[in-house]
C-alpha cells in the first residue's frame, strides 16, 4: 500500500474513531444531564450545546465523508471493494439519522425542556 493510501485510511480511522468516542459520550453522559437543567434556563443551555457540539462534530462528519470518498475514487490496495461499499453505507446512515432525526430532536429542544425529546 503506498503512503497516501495509507495516510487516507489513518485519517478515516482516526475521524471515526473520535467521532465514536464523542457520539458515546454524548449518548451515555451527557444527554442523560439534560434532565437535570432547570426548565428556565433549558432554551439558552440547548442552543449552546447545539453551537459547540457542532463545532466539534461537523468538521469530523465532514473528515469522515472526505475520506470515505477517497477511498471509494482511490480503492486503495488491500481494501476490498465491499468493504469500501459497506463502510460508505454505513456513514450514509448516519448522515441520514443525524439530519432526519437528530436535528429535528434538537430544533424542538430549543422552544423548551420535553422530556419525552430527551
């Protein structure tokens, strides 16, 4: 494998990796808390979740969608073509729970506490 390829694999790996770690905690840490935010201060806590996790999210999305793209154009050697088709599959998943559900989940979140969004 040349290294380009395998600079492309490591920076995949690395921006899913991260991007796993973060959602993990995310999901077992801190939407959990959300509970425990009082109802009036709950809209202005909200907003600034979504602007900071945003910042950390979208530009891994945006690595891990980079890289999934090169080695789909690039099929590096040792890569078998499933696997590059399945991993491809997999991140569209994702980018479809994340704006047709997530996104949605937490643009109510913003007019106010709903436990049953949490």
């Amino acid at each position: 494998m040349d290294r380009g390829s395998l600079t492309l694999l490591l920076v995949h790996l690395a921006a899913t990796g991260l991007m796993t770690g973060l959602m993990w905690f995310v999901q077992v840490v801190h939407y959990p808390l959300f509970g425990a935010v009082p109802a009036d201060g709950f809209t202005a806590y909200e907003r600034a979740h979504v602007a900071r996790t945003g910042g950390l999210v979208g530009p891994m999305m945006l690595a891990e969608a980079a890289t999934v793209a090169g080695i789909m154009l690039l099929a590096p050697a040792g890569v078998p073509g499933w696997m590059a088709w399945a991993g491809l599959a997999m991140l569209a998943v994702v980018w479809i729970s994340t704006f047709a559900v997530q996104v949605p989940l937490h643009q109510r979140l913003e007019s106010g506490q709903d436990p049953d969004v949490i």
